[in-house]
C-alpha cells in the first residue's frame, strides 16, 4: 500500500501536508497520481485562472509524469494530454492522493 510520504520525493517539500492528506501538486514524486481539490491564488488570480483552464479543475486526476533534470519544470498528465508547469505554479494546485 502506499502512503501519503511515498508521493514526495525525501526533502522535497515545498509546504507541510494538512491533516487531511491535501499537499500541493508541486510535492508530488514522479509517477504519482493525485486528485485536484483547489486551485488558489496564492500566485495571482490570472495564474490560478489559467490553471483551471488547462485542466487542473477540482476532481480531475492528474499523474506527474517526469520531472527536468534540475527539477524544474515538471511535466504532468491531465485529462489525456500532457502539461509542463514550473514548481511555482504547480504549487498552486491543491491535491489528495487518488483512489486506485
């Protein structure tokens, strides 16, 4: 079975998981998959705006799929299609590790 800690990579945080198991999608180690809960705008409106519009809407599963050598930008699979993102913008997505 794998745990809420098997998803990150050792070191890798950029913020503390919530009790609920909600962590930003940027914590997330490549081949994990997980489940959008909230887009904010901690970034900017315009930012968390454009994240919604690619896909990354509460509900939708998304699968990180490979990370850049210097672990920025990663890329991630969405709604069948896939999504480059720097870490920041990433860590404005909000997720629960998918069923399944």
């Amino acid at each position: 079975m794998t745990t809420v800690d098997d998803l990150v990579e050792p070191g890798d945080r950029l913020s503390a998981v919530r009790s609920d198991g909600e962590r930003p999608l940027a914590d997330l180690a490549p081949g994990a998959r997980a489940t959008v809960t909230r887009v904010t705008t901690a970034g900017s409106p315009a930012t968390a705006r454009r994240l919604r519009d690619l896909g990354f809407t509460p509900g939708t599963v998304v699968q990180v799929v490979r990370r850049a050598p210097l672990r920025d930008p990663v890329v991630y699979l969405v709604k069948d299609y896939e999504v480059c993102l720097r870490r920041a913008q990433a860590a404005c997505v909000y997720t629960v590790r998918a069923d399944g």
